[in-house]
C-alpha cells in the first residue's frame, strides 16, 4: 500500500476534530480545550462500541475529574494490537492542551472507528467529509495499519 | 485542466483506499 508521507501532528489534530464533531456526542467539540477533559472521547467510544464501552464504564468519566484520561486511555486505546506507534502523552492533553499529543489519541480512536463492527457507518461518514480532511484521515489509518501486528 | 485532472486522481486514491478499508475484515474493538 502507499504511503503518503510523515503526518504533519497539527494538522492530523484539526481533522480529527473536524471528524469527532460527526460523531455529535452530547459535549461540546469545537476546540482543542473542549477535549481535554476527556469526556468527548469516552462518548465517542461508547458509540463505536456500547457493549464494550458500557454505561458502568462511562459513569466513571465525570467532566470535573482529572484521573478521567486513565480510564479512557488504559481501558480503551491499549487493547489495539499496534506496535512502534508513539502512544500519546495523555497528561500533556490533560493539563497543557497538548494539540500534537491530542491527535495522537484521536488517531487511536480513528482506529477503534474504523475496525469495529458498524465501520461501514463511520467509513461512509469520513467518505462525505471535505477531501483535505479525507485525506489526513486516509495518512492516520495507513499509519496505523502499518503498526498492525497481525 | 490539470487541476482538474489531479482533482480527479486524489478523489479516486481517496475513493479506493475507503472502499478496500470497508471490505477490509473487521477487527476486534476496543
């Protein structure tokens, strides 16, 4: 497959949160500082997958609680069979905004969208989006499928 | 119409990369 070259981290960061904004979760997603709570993310990941990321799980993300990153990050994002990806420094996201290390997440999240079982759905919704952001969104999957182990 | 053209083939990589990834078979989540 090809590749199309390094990702720019900045802009890897304003697409995905072009693209977490289709998910239309209850918080509000419009700027780097709406994520850090980790709130966005753990309502993205209860649709992509509600069994998995049930109601007991989402209960213990609450928008005023800093450890909320732990529960996302550990439960969630670990169990991809990805190897050499540069996990995201979840603190730096948490206490700085980190807009690098918050692509870096969304790209894991990109990744539970796109191998679960309703992917036709977010494939498709990711297919309408303008063609700039497509094709970040194209360089984060190939990046990651790159780091699949089988 | 060049621009036209690399318009065209971007939209057509793009197209064909979605398009394998939707018959891809699906991975366990989380």
């Amino acid at each position: 497959m090809s590749t199309s070259g390094p990702l720019d981290r900045l802009e890897l960061c304003e697409s995905l949160l072009t693209w977490v904004q289709t998910f239309g979760v209850e918080a509000q997603c419009k700027t780097v500082e709406d994520m850090t709570n980790g709130v966005v993310m753990a309502q993205a990941l209860q649709k992509i997958d509600e069994v998995y990321f049930n109601d007991a799980w989402i209960s213990r993300i609450k928008p005023d609680v800093g450890d909320n990153w732990s529960v996302v990050f550990s439960y969630g994002i670990l169990g991809q069979h990805i190897n050499d990806f540069t996990l995201p420094d979840v603190s730096l996201i948490g206490e700085h905004s980190d807009p690098a290390e918050l692509g870096r997440m969304l790209q894991l999240i990109l990744g539970c969208a796109v191998n679960c079982e309703q992917k036709q759905e977010y494939i498709q919704t990711i297919m309408m989006m303008e063609e700039s952001v497509q094709h970040v969104v194209m360089t984060a999957i190939q990046e990651l499928m790159s780091k699949e182990t089988p | 119409d060049a621009n036209m053209k690399a318009g065209a083939a971007t939209e057509g990589v793009l197209a064909n990369f979605f398009n394998s990834l939707l018959s891809k078979k699906t991975g366990s989540p989380g």
